[in-house]
C-alpha cells in the first residue's frame, strides 16, 4: 500500500507531537479534523503507526553510558538465536536489539549508569550464557537518532516529475 503526501504530512507531524489534539493536527496538515481523524485510524489500522511511545532523556534517567555489543552466537541454530533474542530484548539494560548478518549474529544497543555497570553486563551477563562465543564492546559518544522517518527523496522527485516549483 502507498502512502501518499497527505499520509506522509500526517505521519510528520504525529512524528514531531504524537500529543497534539487532532484539531491541531488538521490545521497543520491542512484538511478538516474529520479527515485527520480518519486518516490517522487508517494508518494505525494498517500497521503504519504502530504505537505513541515516550522518548526519554537516558542521562536524566540515570543511564548516561551507552554501548554497541556485537554477540556470536554458538550453535546458530534458530532455537538458539531466538532464545538469546528473547533473553537479551527482556534485559533492562537493552534499548535497542538487532539480529545482523555477518561475523556477528546480534548488536545490542545498551544503557547502562557507568562504565562499571557496562563491564558487570558484558562479564556477568552476556559472556555467562553458554551461547554467548564472542563479545565485542564499542562505546558510543554521542548518539544522534533521527525523531522522523519522511518519504524517500526518490519518490518526491518521481512525483514532483513534470511539475514546476513554485517559489514563494
């Protein structure tokens, strides 16, 4: 299914304020709060809006250090990856879960208050489980996460074909 531009308005701005009123909503996309209404029931029907989520701040919650763990699992079997998939996604310590392809199977990325608290994971938890054949560490610096996914630049210039810009 295809989105069009004035799913893609909605999405961006439900993506910059998932909390502002479906009135505002519609004077920002430009359409009656009827449709607004509507258009966002579809979107959540069909999957393309899968939920509203908080997004904190992990200094103020006292998780400051992060980490990007790269895991091999032994043997990779499907039991045995999705079993440490299910472990690992629980762990209050994992925000974020990849299964990759690659020398590594798994990159976790973690949250942690310390660098203490970075090393009791990877020694006590992850190199514990029997799993668990190789380990690598990288710390992250600075972590700049995109807030909004927009329709890709290749679909805007196909549609925008054949049309003269207006300039304002």
């Amino acid at each position: 299914m295809e989105l069009d531009a004035l799913d893609w308005a909605l999405l961006r701005e439900l993506q910059h304020d998932a909390r502002q009123t479906n009135r505002d909503l519609a004077a920002r996309t430009g359409v009656s709060p009827s449709t607004s209404l509507e258009r966002v029931k579809i979107l959540r029907e069909r999957g393309v809006i899968d939920g509203f989520h908080a997004a904190l701040d992990l200094e103020a919650v006292g998780r400051p250090v992060q980490a990007l763990i790269s895991v091999r699992i032994r043997p990779p079997s499907r039991p045995v990856i999705e079993g440490f998939r299910e472990w690992a996604a629980e762990l209050p310590e994992t925000i974020g879960l990849f299964v990759t392809s690659g020398p590594h199977d798994f990159l976790l990325h973690v949250a942690v208050p310390n660098v203490d608290g970075l090393y009791a994971f990877v020694i006590d938890r992850l190199t514990e489980r029997r799993e668990v054949a190789d380990v690598q560490t990288t710390m992250v610096y600075e972590h700049v996460q995109s807030r909004s996914v927009s329709r890709p630049a290749e679909e805007n210039r196909r549609r925008g074909a054949g049309r003269r810009r207006q300039l304002p």
